[in-house]
C-alpha cells in the first residue's frame, strides 16, 4: 500500500510538532529545576525531653542534623521573661537541667541556633514528677505544618486531575 506524499508530510508534522512540545517541556522543566536555590536549605527543629535525675533535652534540626553547642533557656513556670537558667547543648545536642521542685508547673526551654529554634513545655508535679505539656515528650508537627502539608495534597490532585481533564 502506498502513503502519498501529502499524508506522510501531514504526519511527520504532526509528530514533529509533538517533539517541539516535548522538548520545550523538558527544557521547561530542567530550567525550572536550575532555578531552584541550591545552597539554601530550610529545617524545622525537633525537641524533645525525658526525665533522668533532671530533665534531658535532646535539640536536633528535622534533618536528623543535632544541634550541638545551641543557646538553651530554661524559663521557670512563674516568670517566663527572665531564664531560670542558661547554657549550650553538647555534642549530642542534649541539655540537661533539674528544675526545682518547689516550683511546680510548666517550664519552658527554649533551644536556639543560626536563627533556628524550637520551644518546649515540661510540667513539673511536686508528687509525679516531670512529664511533656500534653502528657508526651515533644516533636512531631504543629496544626499549621500539618494543614499546609494536607493542602499542598488536596493542590496536587486537583492540579493533576485538572491538567488530565483539559481539552486537546
């Protein structure tokens, strides 16, 4: 069977057409991802605590990266503009401090480095002993990151399904 003239030129038209596409969108993308900052990378901040002869605070960024040698402030329950007491972590990114148990309530640590930090609530008992604000030791993610993160979600399928969907 022959193909005139005509139709093959049609066809390789089209099929070059739909490689120019291809890779204006490759070029597209591979420009996009050249754009992006490479030597910037942002991170969150994990806490967290456990009872020993003191309290432990373990500062480590959500990398997994510890925090060594960051400004720790320890804030009693009943003035939390003056620190009961200050220091650094240690290599390990861990802090250790003994609140005073004539002074029950929340006490607040605070970690601090390069401009990266996080907060954390212990509650002392004066008969139970030291537990997290909610009953827990801290970390995880806070309403906000979990709502943005649930957007970004519901974003992307709507966005895919939405790119699918259009007219060709």
């Amino acid at each position: 069977m022959k193909t005139s003239r005509t139709a093959r030129g049609t066809a390789e038209a089209r099929l070059g057409r739909a490689v120019a596409r291809l890779a204006g969108f490759v070029a597209g993308v591979v420009g996009a991802l050249l754009l992006l900052p490479s030597g910037a990378a942002a991170h969150g901040v994990v806490l967290d605590h456990r009872p020993v002869e003191g309290v432990e605070v373990r500062a480590a960024f959500d990398t997994g990266e510890v925090m060594d040698e960051a400004q720790v402030s320890v804030f009693a329950p009943e003035d939390a503009s003056e620190p009961w007491e200050t220091g650094t972590t240690d290599e390990r990114g861990r802090y250790l401090f003994v609140p005073d148990a004539s002074r029950p309530g929340t006490w607040t640590v605070q970690v601090r480095q390069a401009g990266h930090g996080s907060i954390v609530n212990v509650t002392v008992e004066e008969d139970a002993g030291v537990t997290g604000a909610d009953g827990f030791s801290g970390g995880g993610y806070g309403a906000l990151q979990i709502g943005l993160m649930a957007a970004a979600g519901v974003w992307g399928f709507v966005g895919t399904a939405l790119f699918f969907m259009r007219k060709k």
